[in-house]
C-alpha cells in the first residue's frame, strides 16, 4: 500500500509490532479546517497498551545490537521518505489543525532534518578511557541506550516534535512509544508507515492512540518504560513529572514559554520587523517560542510600529490550503477561546488596538494575563522601554524561560544582552533560531532536557563505567 492510500482509510487506531489496532471504542475525529468529521479514531484498551510496552521491549533488545552505522542508514532513509512525501504531510496537517501547507511543507523539512541529523549522531556516540591513579587498572566509560523510551506530543507541530523524540531514540539504540495529541493521530500514524516503509523493525516505534489519561498512567508508571520525552502545557508536565517518579524515569519536559522580544535602538529596523512576524506569525503564533511580549526602545517605537503595521497590511490571510496564504486563521478552539480570554481582559486593562488581525496593542501593563500567559496566537503587544537595563530586566520577568529575541547591530550590546537573558535559546537577529543542528530546550518553568544538535542524543543514552582491574 502507498502513503496515499494510507491516508485515506477511515478508521484510525494505534499501532503496535506492525499491526493497526482497530478493534477499539470509536470516536469521530473532527477537523477545525472543515468543522466536520473527517476520519474515526479507534481507542486502545489499556491490556493493549500493556502489550505495546512489551512489544517495545522486544524490540530494544534486538535494535540496541544493531551497529550504529546500519542504525543511521534507516533514520537516513526514513528522512528522504518524509521529504518525498512533504506535500501529503502539509495535506493532513492542514486538515489536523490549520496550518498553512507551506508552513506544513517547512515542517516537513524540520522533521527530515532531525532524522538526518540523527544519523550522524548515531555513528558519534563515543566513550572515553579515563587515566587511573592506579597502574594496574583501565577505566572506560560507554555510552548504552537507555531502554524503552516513551513520547507524548502536541497538536502544534504533529511531526516536527515527534520527529525530535523519535529520530534521538532509535539513533541512540534505543525503542519508542508515542502518543500523539488527540487532534493529529493521522500525522504520527503516516511516520509509522514510513518507519515500516525505511526498513524498521516492528515494535520499534509504536503509536498509541487513545484516551490520554490511561495512556499516560501506563506509560509513566511501567517499570520498562525508562525515559519519557513530553511536550505539552506546564500543568500536564508537572503531573507526568509527579508519576514519573516512582519508577524514576529520566525525563525531558518541552513545556510552554512567554518569549520576550528586544528591540534596541540602533536595530536594522525592517530585519527587526521580518525577524519579529517569523517568529510572531508561524503556526498563526500557535507556538511554544512565539514572541508574546515585544519590548521596543522608546526612541524608535513610532518608526518601529509605522512599519509593523505596513508589513502586516501586505500579508495575504486565509485558507491554509492555498499555498499562497501567509497565514491560516486560528482554528484550535483552545485558542480560540484563549485569544478572545486574553484579548477582553487586556482591552478592560486599558491596553489600546491599534491595528487587529493581526491584531497589535499598546498601552500594555504587567498585570495583562498577556504580559504572564502565553497567549498562542497573532497577537502583538508592544511595549516601550528607555535604558538597556530596563529593558532585560522586564524580559527577564517571568517564571517562563524557553526563547527570547535580541534585535541590535551592536556587537557590545548583543554580546551583553545574551549574556544576562535567562532563556534558554536565543535569537539574535534571527527570529527562527530552532534548528536539528542545535540544541534547543527551556529552563525554570519551560521545562528541562534539550533536543536536537551535539548534546540531544545524550538525553536517551546513559554512561557506563568499566573498571577493568
Ligand atoms: P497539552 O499539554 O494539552 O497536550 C500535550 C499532550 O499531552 C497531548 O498528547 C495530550 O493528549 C497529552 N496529555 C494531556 N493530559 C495528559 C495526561 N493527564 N496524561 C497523559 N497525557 C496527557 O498541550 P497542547 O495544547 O497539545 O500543546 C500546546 C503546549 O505545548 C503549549 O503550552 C506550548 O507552548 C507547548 N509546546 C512546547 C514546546 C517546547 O519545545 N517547549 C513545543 C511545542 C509546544
């Protein structure tokens, strides 16, 4: 069977050891672009996913032997499937949640890159030997594959996010386990076709679809299960830290941000405005390191938002399959509802809109839940500062610390500013930093653990000494 036909099917269930389970409770999936049901979702039961854990367990076993070159030639070719396939990937997620199928093409690509990237890094796991103070003893260390990992996922990036779990793990040697969100089971589903498609061996990467609670509860107490990768809210993080604990997993949470712009006074200003929409207007602002407060030097604020608000007025907005749109309305209904919440609450502040839709604000205060929550949409609050200090002082509060932008053309200020931002990824002149050659993770309440670049394979290795006396 193609990819295409594939897509088609109706009913779509977990699956596991290279079997679709479809025997399940259904339910209708509806897509936001339509308002309609467009396919089934059939559950897994809870034996089933007790089954899936020892499928992956099985499948590690075997896998973890395979040499890391031969590991790298499937994540390889796994990549150029998803790459070939880029337009059908941009087709269903446009369907799943909204995005635009250019920016659903773009995904593509990220996906792919982490796969390659991985690649590499399968081949460059190396140990080390370690001088001992005694004469008659070698002291080694190797890196193993920690075990059975698991993934769970969110409904913004269906598969650039799994993509970032999935390719680490099973370069490292290691089996996995993914949930995807609710909304975007067809998305995970057609990597684990193309997984089938590269040569991999079943079980290795299982999907499971079904009711959160019961999946999570499985996948966070089982003993097997030795590493769990999350993305999603804050709250649901801490929960999954919380049962995760008794069984002491080793965990990496990609959890929400409040990214602040900077915008300094001797900032190229249309690099500035360009840099700001990238970062601003992807997914429709529906992402983990959308910029959400934009801090702007009081000397440049009127030029600055005079050419905002000109390059918004070019932008085309509207169907998401027309791979002319810049960008697609909002169509999650939790955004929905969080937009207009963060809106009605920043008006009643005293805030004033002065362009909308996207719609870009000014007279903000701290109070705003916009200025604290992360409002996931294309919403632009501007705020100006005088002295440089202010200025990273007020992009430093917040409990959140995943991405912050820096837009200056002095090599001092930019040098300083990056140094005193608490943020664990920085975009200086660059309002898209994210990339599989980097790392890329949050601190304080954005959550732990990094993916992608040199260091993101280290997240599903563990080191083994050898004292060999
Ligand atoms: P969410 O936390 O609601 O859901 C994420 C996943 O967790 C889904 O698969 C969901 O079904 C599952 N889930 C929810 N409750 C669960 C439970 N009790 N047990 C087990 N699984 C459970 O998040 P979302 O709305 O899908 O995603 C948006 C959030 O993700 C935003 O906060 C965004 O900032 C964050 N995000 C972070 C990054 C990052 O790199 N830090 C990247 C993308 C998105």
């Amino acid at each position: 069977m193609s990819l295409e036909a594939f897509v088609q099917k109706q009913i779509l269930g977990s699956y596991v050891g290279g079997e679709h389970l479809l025997h399940g409770e259904e339910s209708p999936l509806v897509s936001p672009l339509t308002g309609r049901p467009w396919r089934s979702v059939s559950a897994i039961t809870q034996d089933q996913v007790q089954r899936a854990i020892t499928s992956s367990e099985e499948a590690y076993h075997s896998w973890k032997k395979v040499p890391a070159p031969e590991r790298a030639t499937y994540l390889r070719k796994m990549g150029d499937l998803i790459l070939e396939h880029k337009a059908l990937f941009a087709n269903t997620m446009a369907h799943e949640m909204g995005k635009t199928v250019r920016e659903g093409e773009g995904e593509a690509h990220y996906a792919a890159g982490y796969f390659h990237w991985f690649a590499g890094e399968a081949e460059r796991i190396y140990g080390q030997t370690i001088p001992s103070q005694y004469p008659h003893k070698t002291l080694l260390v190797q890196k193993d594959p920690i075990g059975v990992c698991a993934a769970i996922t969110p409904w913004n990036f269906p598969i650039g996010i799994p993509a970032r779990k999935i390719a680490p793990a099973l370069a490292a040697g290691c089996s996995i386990l993914c949930k995807p969100s609710p909304e975007c089971p067809l998305s995970m589903l057609m990597l684990a076709f193309l997984a089938e498609e590269a040569g991999l061996p079943p079980g290795l990467f299982n999907v499971l679809i079904g009711d959160e609670i019961i999946i999570g509860q499985a996948l966070t107490t089982s003993p097997k299960v030795r590493k769990l990768s999350f993305t999603g809210i804050c709250e649901v993080g801490r929960l999954l830290y919380r049962q995760s604990a008794e069984t002491l997993k080793k965990l990496t949470l990609e959890l929400g941000g409040h990214a602040p712009t900077l915008i300094f006074d001797d900032a190229d200003l249309d690099k500035a405005v360009e840099g700001l929409l990238q970062g601003k207007l992807r997914n429709s602002g529906q992402t983990c390191v959308s910029p959400n407060r934009v801090y702007v030097q009081r000397s440049i604020q009127e030029t600055f938002t005079e050419r905002l608000i000109e390059r918004l007025k070019a932008l085309s907005i509207g169907d998401p399959l027309d791979p002319k749109t810049d960008l697609s309305e909002v169509l999650h209904p939790t955004s929905v509802e969080k937009i207009k919440i963060h809106l009605e609450d920043a008006l009643s502040k005293g805030a004033e809109e002065i362009y909308s839709h996207p719609t870009v604000l000014t007279n903000i205060t701290k109070e705003m839940l916009i200025c604290q929550e992360e409002t996931f949409g294309p919403v632009i609050p501007l705020i100006p500062f005088d002295r440089d200090e202010e200025g990273i002082a007020l992009a430093n509060d917040s409990p959140y610390g995943l991405a912050a932008y820096v837009f200056t053309e002095s090599l001092q200020r930019a040098r300083v500013v990056s140094q005193e931002l608490h943020y664990g990824v920085i975009g200086l002149n660059d309002g898209v930093p994210s990339t599989p050659q980097a790392p890329f993770g949050g601190m304080r309440d954005s959550g732990f653990g990094r993916v992608g670049g040199p260091s993101g394979i280290e997240e599903y290795l563990v080191e083994k000494f050898i004292s060999i006396g």
